[in-house]
C-alpha cells in the first residue's frame, strides 16, 4: 500500500524535527572549497486532526530515520569532495528533501542546482519503453510484432524477422552497441535515431534472438523507429507531447550538445572512450552523441523526474494494466535484479527504475512502489553515484 499524502507530510515534519535536532542539514562546503551544497527539506501540505497512533509513529520515526541516514550520507559525500549533482527524496507526490552540490560549469564556476539538467545516459530507455506500450495499449502494435512487420524495409533481414518488440524491451535480442570505434571518430555527428542505424544494423545476432540476455543499446535504437514509423513522428516529438507533456516534465528533453541550455551541467571525465583513465579532468562533450536519442542521453531534472515517478505510479501514462505489463520482470540480469520492460526490477527490495553511466556520467532513480519512495540522483561525474546507489541498495525504505 501506498503512503499517504497525510503520512507523507508528517514523516516530512518529522524529518525537519530531526534536523533542527541534529544540524545535519544546513549550507555545507565540498573539501575542495568548490561550491557549497544546497539543501531543502520540503513539506507541500499539512493535515490536521487527532495524534498519530503509536504504531504509526513508530513507523513515522523509523522512515524519518531512514531519510536522515540516506540524505546524511549524500551530504558526507559532498563534503568529502566524493559528489557532484542532485538528489532528491520524495514520497508519492511529496518532495521530502532536495540537495546539490559541485559544479556544473567549472570554468564558468557555477553551481549545480536542484533544478539543474544532468545528461540521463541510458536512464532515457525508460521513456522509449513507456512510448512503446503506449502504442501497444492503443493497438497499434503488439509485444509479439517483428522488426519486419512494423519495419518492413529494416536492411538486415535475420534480425527483421526473427527479434519482436518483446526482445528488444527486455534486451534478449542478441543485437549489439551503438558506441563502437566508428563512432568514437565523430561522436557529435549521430543526431538521430537512423543515424545510429550503419553502426550496427549489418552485425548478425550475437546468440539466436530470445536464447540468451545481453544488454544492447542498438535495440533500444530501433526500438525509437518504430515510435516513429508507428505514430508518424520523431521519435522527439512523440516522447514530448506523450511522455513528457502529460507529466509536467516542462524541461526535460533530448538537448544538441551544441545548443544553449540554461542551468544545465557539463559532464566531466577522465575516461576516455574507451573507459581508459587519462589522469586528467576534462569536459565529456567531445564524447557524446550530437543528441540523445532513443537508447539514452536525454537530460532532466531530479524534480522532472519524480513527476515521471508519480505519473507512472497513478497511472498516468499507462492504464494499470499495462502499467503491470511494463514493470514485470522478465529475465534476470544479476543476483537480484530483473529486467523489465526498459525498466531494472530490483527483485529484493521492491524496486523499480534505471541507472545510466558513461564517461561523466552517474545517475540513477529508484521507485519503491510499495511504500510510494522515489529516490533520484544524478551527478556529472564518472563515478559520484555508484557509492550512493550501493548505500541505498543496502538501505532501501521499509516497505
């Protein structure tokens, strides 16, 4: 069962008790002196009428606790220089807590912000998975469809007619990457989903399509075809007017790299394409796609992205039928997580959600629908977001 917004508000206000008793959320400075972390502990409504029970207050003191150890040790991180981004923790449509800390500009010297857009990396497959049972729902194409049957042109016939939508969402498809040496030679100049398409649409399956797992970012690629073939637009447009729009998710988008975006951090690195470390900081521009595209690299916000949380949990998007069908898991990837469709399933704590990773970049969002938590954290870094995914896989919220 879901929190409710009554609930919601007095684990907040029993958050905001705790800090006025501990100090442990105030203006704090990351070790290098670089920018200062900002933090906000939000309460959006108030209830009134009779005292909690003592069970209910045990349960608001135990969630408090948890928001306390989770946003406590974010904090530290920045502290220690260890994180740079945004996090957020809601709870159904209550933001509990907001924070940011580094820079998203460093030769600008600008901080991040907790509205600040962050490149999403592959977190992006969730919207294509959402526009694609959307067009299921209204019958326009089915799990079961072929490439060939909704691509009928689609160059590599082995493909067309042996992997479904099915195997594409749950990457059973046997197909391969996008960001092969080809395109290391000119990454900025893919701005599309067809353009991605010669990286790899002559490769043969990798393992008989359905027989195996293997994660394939070129599938998600056709996967973005067919929202175009299928609706009759780009793939941008329809994930703006359908995913996007209905949501209130007014700033996130698939941005060029070369257009001006207000508030929006730089990825930095010191991978090179390759993931070899070259001991030097440096902006990730010249390492990414021209343009997200339907695999990944959309920007967001953290508080963009708890609307997508909230839309997805009452059925916003998708009718709870679909919704199931959705957030199913279907294979397993590792010890404890499942794929879903587009979506990670996190088979011990309830959690639903996508991490995307590449060179300066590092972010996550978690969905606990159970207990109605969404926890979102995005960093341009390599790495600042692994040690608090791997901090809140070891402490999930009671559900």
């Amino acid at each position: 069962m879901r929190i409710k917004p009554a609930l919601a508000a007095a684990v907040a206000a029993a958050l905001v008790a705790s800090c006025a008793a501990t100090d442990s959320m105030v203006w704090s400075s990351t070790t290098d002196g670089s920018a200062p972390g900002t933090t906000e502990v939000l309460v959006t409504s108030t209830t009134s009428g009779p005292m909690p029970s003592t069970t209910t207050t045990t349960r608001l003191e135990s969630e408090a606790s948890w928001i306390d150890r989770m946003a406590g040790f974010i904090e530290t991180q920045a502290e220690q220089g260890a994180f740079s981004g945004s996090a957020l923790i809601g709870v159904d449509n209550e933001i509990l807590w907001q924070f940011a800390a580094g820079l998203a500009d460093r030769d600008e010297n600008l901080p991040n912000q907790v509205d600040t857009l962050f490149n999403l990396g592959s977190m992006s497959k969730m919207f294509t998975a959402v526009a694609v049972l959307q067009l299921m729902e209204q019958g326009e194409i089915s799990v079961d469809d072929t490439v060939a049957q909704v691509l009928p042109d689609y160059p590599n016939r082995a493909v067309a007619e042996e992997v479904t939508i099915r195997r594409l969402l749950t990457h059973t498809s046997g197909m391969g990457d996008t960001f092969t040496p080809e395109f290391a030679e000119d990454p900025n100049r893919y701005r599309s989903n067809a353009d991605f398409l010669p990286l790899f649409v002559d490769q043969p399956p990798a393992f008989p399509p359905g027989t195996s797992v293997a994660y394939s970012n070129a599938g998600f690629v056709v996967l973005g075809m067919i929202i175009e073939q299928v609706s009759g637009r780009s793939y941008y447009n329809y994930v703006r007017d359908h995913v996007f729009g209905p949501t209130g998710m007014s700033r996130t988008d698939s941005y060029a790299v070369d257009d001006e975006v207000a508030n929006l951090a730089l990825g930095y690195t010191t991978k090179d394409f390759y993931g070899e470390d070259t001991g030097v900081m440096a902006e990730n521009t010249p390492l990414m796609p021209g343009k997200g595209f339907a695999a990944g690299g959309g920007y967001s916000t953290c508080g963009d992205l708890f609307r997508f949380s909230t839309a997805l949990l009452d059925h916003q998007l998708l009718s709870p039928q679909f919704t199931r069908e959705l957030l199913e898991p279907r294979v397993d990837l590792a010890p404890g997580i499942s794929q879903g469709y587009g979506f990670l399933i996190g088979v011990d704590d309830g959690s639903i959600g996508h991490t995307g990773g590449a060179p300066g970049i590092c972010s996550f969002m978690s969905i606990y629908p159970e207990s109605g938590y969404t926890v979102v954290v995005l960093s341009n870094s390599d790495n600042d977001c692994r040690q608090v995914l791997d901090f809140l896989r070891s402490d999930p919220p009671e559900q």
